[in-house]
C-alpha cells in the first residue's frame, strides 16, 4: 500500500486542526448559572418609649390619704396637704375618688398629681419642686337648649342613658314630681319623659344636662307637665301649664329611691309573729344608712325607741295629719324639734321587729291609718298675678318643645374622652 506523500499529511492536519480552532471560536459561551435569590428583610428602627406615663388610682374604702401617696413616691405629706387645704380637705377623701399621678420614667416622684373635686373643678398639684403648688381649672362650656326623650322600655335608669341623661339626672326629674309621682312605684314600662334642659357642650362636644327648664311625663294614661320659673325676686319654682305650682305640702315618698317592699294590707301575715296582722303602712327595702325624709313641715312628736317599730320617729303635721317612721339605724331628729319637708330625720335601718334594711311608714289622718301611697293630698295655690305674665312668656316658649310640636334641636355629640391608656392603680 502506498504512502501519502509528507506534504498531503502536512496539508490534512492544519485543516484539521484549523476547523477545529475555527468551531472552538465560534462556539456560544454556556449559559451562566442563575444567582440564588436572597430574601430581603426590612428592620425597623427601634420605637423609643415615651420619657412620661401616668397611674390611675381610685380611692377604696379605708383609704387614707397618708397611704395613698407615699406608696406613689410622694413622701412630704403634711406640706402636701397644707397646700392644698384652701381647696379641698384631702384627709376626707371618698371611696371611688380617682387620684392622677403623672411620672417621668425611672423617677420615683410624680412630676403632679390631678384630682377632680366635682364635675366641672379640677386641682393640679405640681410636685416638681421642693414646694408644692396647687392650681385650680374650672372647665369651660357653652350651653344650648336641648331635648331628651326618655321611653322606658325596661329599666329606668338604662332608659335614661340612652337618652344622654345620668342617674342624677332622674333623680332631679323624680324631685320635680316628688309631690306627686312616687318614682319607686308608679313608673311603668311604656311610659314617656320629655326633658327639655341648657345642655353643656365644650370643644370635645356635648358633656351632660345643666338646669331642667321644663319636663313632660306620660304614664299609665295620664300626663304630668311641670315648668321652672324664677320669679323677678330671683325664687325658682316648678308650676303646672295653668300656673298652680307643683310643690305641696307633703311629699309623695320619703325616700327619694327605694323599692316597695310591702303595701298597705290590713290582713297581711306578718313574716316574724307567723300570724295574720294588719299592715297600717308601707315597708320600703333600702340599703341601711339611706337618708329618710319628712315628707312635709311637721313637729317632732316622738323620737326614740318603741318596742317592736325599734328606733321610731313621729311627726305632727299640720291639720289632721301625722306620719310615722320605723326601724331606723339612727335618729337625727329630738322631741318637739320643728322640721322642714325634705330635712332629713333619720336613716333606714333594721332595729326593732324587722327582718332586714328597710322603713316602715305610716300616714294617719285624723287618727287613722290610709295607705300614704293611694291618699289624696292636699294642694296649694299658684302664683301671684304679677308674675303669671311672665310665667305665660316661659310657658309658651317650652310647651311646643314638650308637644313635639316644633323641632328639637339637633340630638347631642358626646365628647369624646381620647386620652392615654393609664395603669391601674394597686
């Protein structure tokens, strides 16, 4: 077999290897491999806490002002109190009595201490200083009329919230009416208040009812309407549409609330002697130390004790009349005193032949027992002619009001109360 001559070899190699160069040139790069994600982690900056906070502490029974504030970093007591003293006694502080003390942080001592002495006063004590200084702020508040429509669906009382009415509000309405609705036993569901009152508003909106102007109460199918008056010598009254006023002589209840616990029945079955016993008057169930009220202008014709009725009073009444109450914790009354209607002449108690916290009252006219609930009272007169013009003036400006007759105004804003979260108090 022949050879190829040198030469052709030669020539057949650097082709080859020039193709190959050649391919090797012109080949694409590979394909570069995928970076591996990476997660991406935000880092907030730190939130510095505020330098100041403030404790809410309310007042518990057994309180004393000299525990109260060197537990929260007030040792200088008595200079405290002497400051303050002007403004309000602190050594008498009542259970429920909210104390702020506002503190920089990692500072024992409060910087101040706030403390409401009513609804619209406040004292601000700043402690800050090596003495302590007192200011006192009022609130300020404009005032609008307003109309507040009470339907009792269950309770009286959340009735009246939702009416943007407070318990002492009911308490003022039920003190226009005392001489003649019982509000502890004659309110019934379904029945209707229309309060027309100055309304307080500050830059938060409405805060709460100032002074009644006038009020409307249908219950059980009747209604009652009564109207405020201040005559031109500057006395404020309460008075019907047609000018008789609505004060008399006696009121309808001698406690302002309470609850009836046992009517008038002269055939009862008395729960201590197990045997049947008339019932000469009727029991109100009370907490013990609840204020008793003499029902109209009286003499004190006996107080003390007497046998089964325990701490007993009497009063002698004008006319015919005399009432008696029973059982009572204490006394504050002594024989042959003259009291007015509404003093206070004892409280509820459970003294004497009694099963528990109540008052027995008795109502006797000319010697004998009625039931005080269901007696016709006797009345009084209305106003002198010279002030009846100006009453109509009143009158007629409030009843529409009271009708529905002309638009109420707009219903009230609560302000809001914002503020911070505060710590409990230990």
């Amino acid at each position: 077999m022949s050879t190829l001559p040198a030469r052709l070899v030669a020539t057949l190699l650097v082709g080859t290897l020039g193709l190959g160069l050649l391919g090797f040139i012109s080949a694409p790069p590979p394909e570069a491999a995928a970076p591996e994600a990476v997660a991406v982690v935000e880092i907030e900056a730190p939130v510095e806490e505020p330098p100041f906070y403030d404790t809410l502490y309310k007042v518990r029974s057994g309180d004393t002002i000299g525990s109260i504030l060197p537990r929260h970093g007030v040792k200088d007591v008595e200079e405290v109190l002497a400051q303050v003293k002007p403004h309000t006694d602190l050594s008498r502080l009542r259970a429920g009595t909210e104390l702020r003390f506002h503190y920089r942080k990692e500072v024992s001592r409060p910087l101040s201490l706030t403390l409401a002495l009513d609804e619209d006063r406040s004292l601000i004590i700043d402690l800050s200083g090596d003495v302590a200084q007192v200011e006192l702020i009022e609130a300020e508040y404009t005032s609008q009329l307003g109309v507040h429509v009470i339907d009792v669906v269950g309770s009286l009382w959340d009735s009246a919230l939702k009416a943007g009415l407070r318990p002492a509000d009911i308490v003022r309405i039920a003190n226009v009416f005392q001489w003649e609705l019982d509000f502890n036993t004659e309110i019934q569901r379904g029945a209707r208040i229309v309060v027309v009152s100055d309304d307080l508003y500050d830059d938060g909106g409405f805060v709460r009812p100032d002074a009644l102007r006038a009020v409307r109460i249908e219950n059980g199918g009747k209604t009652l309407i009564s109207i405020r008056h201040v005559s031109a010598t500057g006395e404020e009254g309460w008075f019907h549409p047609d000018g008789t006023g609505a004060r008399k002589p006696f009121l309808r209840s001698p406690l302002e609330f309470s609850r009836v616990t046992s009517g008038f029945n002269p055939r009862r079955f008395h729960p201590v002697l197990k045997k049947a016993r008339p019932h000469n008057g009727t029991d109100f169930g009370a907490p013990t130390g609840t204020p008793i009220r003499a029902v109209a202008d009286a003499v004190v014709s006996f107080a003390g004790k007497s046998g089964g009725y325990g701490n007993h009073v009497k009063l002698d009444h004008e006319g015919p009349y005399v009432t008696s109450y029973s059982h009572l914790s204490k006394i504050r009354v002594k024989n042959g005193q003259k009291v007015k209607q509404g003093d206070v002449i004892g409280e509820v108690g459970s003294t004497g032949m009694s099963t528990g916290p109540h008052l027995h009252y008795e109502f006797l006219s000319g010697g004998k027992h009625v039931d005080p609930m269901k007696i016709k009272l006797p009345t009084t007169g209305g106003m002198s002619a010279a002030e009846l013009a100006s009453f109509h003036a009143t009158r007629d400006a409030l009843l529409p009001l009271l009708n529905g007759e002309l638009p109420a105004p707009p219903p009230p804003v609560w302000a809001d109360d914002g503020g911070e979260a505060l710590a409990e108090g230990e």
